[in-house]
C-alpha cells in the first residue's frame, strides 16, 4: 500500500504544474515490464520529472528505485546514513538467519 | 542511531586524523541508494597521521584484512613511510584507507573537493558529488555506474533545490 496520500509530502515541487505531488500518489516504478503496467497519470508525471532531470530516466532503465532516490534527496546527509544503517542492520541479520 | 560506522569515523576524528570519507558510505550520504559494507577514506599518509590513525584504532583490534592471516596493525614512524593505502578491519567493521583517489589525487586535493556534513553532532569531511561522479567513472566498474548515474540525478536536484 502507498503511504498517506493526504497533506503535501515532502516530494518535488513540479515546476511545470507548480503542485506539490503527495507521495502517496506518485509511486515510481523501476522497471521497463512494470512501465508497462502503470496508470497514464503515473507515466505522464514521470514524464515531467524526467524533463525537469534527465537522469532520472537512465536511473530507471539502469534500474534503480527512483521513488527511494528521491525521497533520499529531500533528506539531510544524517538522515539518509541513519537509513543506510537500519539496511545494513537487516543485511547483517539476513546473513545470520537460519536455513530451514 | 547511526552506529557502528559512525563509531568508528568518530574514533578517528576524536584522534585529529585527517582523512575524507569516500566510496560508498560518501555516495549514501549524499543519497544513492546502494548499501555499502565498510568504510572508506582518503587520509593523510604522513608518518604523523598514520601514527594518529593508529591510535584512534588501537582498542578496535585493527588487523590487515587484506594478510592470510589478518596480521595485527603495527605501525611505527618509519614502516610506515613506504605505505600508500592500509586495508583494515577492526571491531567496528572494515576502514580501507587509501592515499590517493583515482580521478580525484591525493589527500590534499581530496579536501580541496569535500564538502562538510554533520552526523549527531559531529563534523565530517565528504567527497563532494562532482569529485565522486568523477572517481567513480574512473572506477569504470558496473556498481560505480550505476552510483554515477544516481550522482547525477541527486546533483541535479540539489542544484534546483538551492536556485
């Protein structure tokens, strides 16, 4: 399920629009097979991130989570090492778990 | 809580080394969303901050991770003038501390192009993100690609974030 889709979101102001996307409403896909299952609205605002910063559409096709690349853009340095960490934290656990 | 790394950064800065974060742990903190699993740093391969550097590991265990049998670090002033990098572990997790950074230089021009950020109340210096797009290019590797790639994206949002 998306988050909240009510209130602003801390998200990319769209200067074409000039409206605060909420981030429940903007979920980015990663791949060229779930593009093809995405909603015209969804598309078309990826369309205008990728006008707004062109790399964004090579971060895609190289396959990177651009929802998770922008929401870390928008925090500060510690913030994004706190959750590197909690990812590291979950890595570290994965690798001692116990084949069943 | 940020942890062990920050731990081990801190040791450092506690004990005046001069170094720049670099690599990955650099990369995260300016956004990109891979996950790295050690440290590294461009530092000052000087006697005298090797000789700090030391120090600032000494109850860490520090061993050479890159020896068969993870030899102990043990520096003294004049084994270590002939060092350019020192590839460690410790009880904090892996610090590889390199003298000079491929696309970038050395230690001196690594501070030229850092930016500084703070983690819970402690300054640390960072490569900025031209000077990492270009070390990583340099890297050629397809993991540092993709890092360049999202480099790119965060720079370009940062700089419409500040105009």
């Amino acid at each position: 399920m998306p988050p909240s889709s009510s209130g602003l979101g801390r998200w990319v102001l769209i200067p074409v629009t000039g409206v605060r996307v909420p981030l429940g409403v903007f979920i980015m896909t990663n791949t060229n097979k779930d593009q093809e299952n995405t909603s015209f609205d969804e598309q078309s605002r990826f369309d205008e991130l990728v006008e707004h910063y062109p790399y964004l559409k090579e971060a895609r096709d190289y396959g990177v989570d651009i929802q998770m690349l922008m929401d870390n853009a928008d925090r500060t340095p510690a913030e994004r090492l706190r959750r590197h960490q909690s990812a590291l934290n979950a890595l570290n656990m994965l690798k001692g778990a116990r084949k069943l | 809580m940020i942890g062990r790394f920050l731990e081990l950064l801190t040791c450092l800065a506690d004990s005046e080394v001069d170094f720049v974060i670099i690599g990955g742990f650099a990369s995260a903190a300016h956004g990109c969303t891979n996950v790295t699993q050690d440290i590294d740093i461009c530092c000052d391969f000087s006697p005298t901050n090797l000789m700090r550097l030391q120090k600032a590991l000494a109850d860490l265990n520090p061993v050479h991770r890159m020896t068969s049998k993870k030899v102990k670090l043990e520096l003294t002033e004049d084994n270590c003038k002939s060092l350019k990098n020192l590839y460690l572990d410790t009880e904090l997790g892996q610090l590889d501390c390199l003298g000079y950074v491929k696309g970038v230089g050395g230690y001196r021009q690594a501070v030229k192009v850092s930016e500084k950020i703070e983690i819970e109340g402690k300054v640390f210096n960072i490569l900025n993100i031209d000077a990492l797009i270009e070390s990583k290019k340099t890297m050629n590797r397809p993991r540092d690609l993709q890092t360049v790639i999202e480099l790119k994206v965060l720079k370009d949002k940062r700089n419409d974030d500040n105009s």
